[in-house]
C-alpha cells in the first residue's frame, strides 16, 4: 500500500487523555480529518486526578500550536507552583515561592485540562467507549482496530495516547512496562479551608513534599478547595492484597500506614490518616530504557505509550509536545510515513534523553531533598 497524503488518510488517535486530544486539536487546526477512539463510556465516566503544571518549553508550547494558551492562563493557577520542602516533623526546610507574574509552570487540574482540549474539537470527533483490544491489518496498511465491543474500523493511521499500559504498543514494540518498586497510595481531601484548615495551611496554595529516605508523601493543592496526597513507599506492587487486605479496606490499610510512618508528627499523619473516602492504590511502572521500536509507516506511539517514566516532571508535558510535534509533521509532509520518520526522528532521541535522566529516579521520590515532581500527578 502506497502511504497517503495526511490530508486524505484515516486517521485514529487512541486514547483521549491531554496527548490524544493536543494531537486531534492541532490536526483539525490544518484541515486534517481525525478520530479519537477512547474506552471510557464518555468525558464524565471516571475522575481525571489531581493538577499538573505545563511548562512554558513544552506543554504551552503545544497549547500555542493549538490556540488555546490564552484560555489555558484564564483557567491556570499560578500561586499552585508554591513548593514546600518539609521534614517528618512538619517543619519546612524549603519553600519556593513564584512571583506575582510567574507564569513558567501554572498549575491546571487534570479534568479541567481535558475540558479544555474536549470543547476545542469538532463535534463527534471523540468516540467514547471503544477500547482497544487489538491492532491487526498489515504493517503497510490498512490497519484493522479491534474493540472490546466487537466493533472493528480500518484506518490508514494508527496513533497510540493510550498510556502505560497501551493497547496501540503491541503493534511495533514487544516491551511492557517495569514496576520501579516504590508505590503511591493516593488520599483525597475536600474543602480543606473549613473542613482540614490545618491541612490546608500546612500543604499551602501549591505542592509538598516530605521523606525520611524510606518513605515520604506528595500533597498538592487541586482547584476547588481540594488537596490531594500521595504516599510513598518501598513496598511489593501487591502490597495491600499480600497483607490480606482490599482497597476498599480504608481502615486497615489507615492502620498499617500509621506503623509505617509511626516516627512522624501528629500533624504529619493528619496527612495519611483523616482523608475523605477510601485510598486509591497506583503503583509506579516505567518502559525500559531506552524504548525505541522499528519504524512503522502505519503506527506510532506518544506520550507514556512511547516513554513511561517515573513521575519526576516530564510525563504530560512530554506528551503535548510529542502531540504537537506528531500532527505538526501531519501536517507539513506528503505522506503519512515521511510525517512518522520527521516525528520519531526528534521525538525518540528526546524521550531516551529524558528517560536515562529518570532511570531509577522513583527511588527519588523517597529522597529528603525535593525531587522535582513537574507536572505529575501520578497517574499512569
């Protein structure tokens, strides 16, 4: 099969998180027809996480490409990259404070985030509750996607946003991703100022971070009078079932966390053990390094399809210049494959970079020094 021109070609984009959508937006931005296939039963089925932050040289960048850095600074919130550094005991030992017109790396929360990048698109162009199971068809094309429903659709293009454990990878690349052996044990706060006031002056307007080197906690201020907590340990992938336990076990999950961070102050374990609702379990996985694959004229990858990392700074900014770069090459080439040669030749050498840098790094997580968590909330 001859690669078509991008402005004739099927385009399917799988996975409508902030790379899918960055993608779709800046394609229909040129006059490029595409779809977005995403698993989800639609824009509300599931709670999207915490905040991220987009830096001014990648994640704005792309929300210029796709004309929507305006709206972004209208919803951001620049007091959100306020970062405290403090110790067990609660004591802050950093504090990093932005200026009045710093604008580097506003915080967004995810949700609002995806709002923004949904309401950008054409109509229809999301079609909500196609997962993938499959991708068949030859590696010339057409490609033949195979849904959970049953469901099959032939495309010319198939782009992978479907995160760290994608469907879409299969199909150029048989790595599978690693757990790092540190866990993220997620706990929510809602409205802090009257509910947690202590929590809410001890946390501040943006992100905290404390570790004794064994284990640690991540508290970020969300929009809407919500924060929420991350707790950090070295612990088997399955550590809660291990112990005889289900997520749904809030109590005794509470129980064995308290004699897990039993050294640290009263004030500190308000942050483990008065949250609202149940514990949310997120272990942290990375790709190998480096991760490339062989070229394909009808699949590519972005984002954590393509370079799952430790949740150290890089992920969703990463993915939204990947975005840009990937539909900018759509846009500018004669073929489909020329465009996926231009975009893997800066994307790949850009993800091995910042992935050796990483490599190993979740053990950061747990370092007494502030490890730069960037734009993540950890969630894969």
């Amino acid at each position: 099969m001859t690669s078509p021109n991008p402005t004739h070609a099927r385009i399917s984009i799988i996975g409508a998180g902030p790379g899918g959508l960055t993608c779709a937006r800046i394609l229909q931005q040129h006059g490029i027809a595409v779809t977005v296939h995403d698993r989800d039963t639609g824009p509300d089925a599931r709670n999207q996480g915490g905040t991220l932050d987009l830096h001014a040289d990648n994640g704005q960048i792309a929300l210029r490409e796709a004309g929507l850095l305006d709206e972004f600074f209208k919803l951001s919130r620049p007091e959100g990259q306020e970062m405290r550094q403090m110790d067990p005991t609660g004591v802050i030992t950093s504090h990093q404070i932005p200026e009045p017109d710093e604008l580097f790396k506003p915080e967004i929360d995810r949700g609002q985030l995806r709002d923004l990048l949904l309401d950008s698109l054409q109509p229809g162009t999301v079609h909500w509750g196609h997962g993938l199971d499959r991708v068949g068809g030859p590696a010339r094309g057409p490609r033949l996607l195979h849904f959970t429903d049953g469901t099959t659709a032939e495309t010319d293009l198939v782009i992978g946003a479907d995160g760290a454990f994608s469907r879409v990878r299969p199909a150029v690349s048989p790595a599978v991703p690693g757990y790092s052996g540190i866990s993220f044990l997620e706990a929510w706060f809602s409205d802090v100022e009257s509910r947690h006031p202590d929590i809410a002056e001890l946390v501040g307007q943006g992100g905290a971070h404390a570790a004794d080197g064994e284990r640690g906690m991540f508290a970020q201020r969300n929009g809407n009078d919500h924060i929420r907590v991350y707790l950090i340990q070295r612990v088997p992938a399955d550590w809660i079932t291990a112990s005889g336990l289900m997520p749904k076990d809030t109590d005794a999950i509470r129980a064995r966390l308290l004699e897990r961070y039993a050294h640290w102050s009263p004030r500190m374990k308000q942050l483990i053990a008065d949250n609202d609702g149940p514990y949310v379990d997120r272990p942290i996985f990375a790709l190998p390094v480096p991760h490339t694959w062989q070229h394909s004229p009808t699949v590519t990858l972005l984002g954590d399809a393509a370079h799952l990392m430790p949740p150290l700074g890089v992920g969703v900014n990463l993915a939204m210049l990947d975005a840009s770069d990937l539909a900018l090459a759509l846009a500018n080439a004669a073929t489909v494959d020329d465009a996926l040669h231009a975009y893997e030749k800066t994307m790949l050498p850009r993800s091995i970079e910042n992935a050796q840098a990483l490599e190993g790094g979740a053990e950061h997580l747990l370092a007494t020094e502030f490890p730069d968590f960037g734009d993540d909330d950890p969630r894969h």
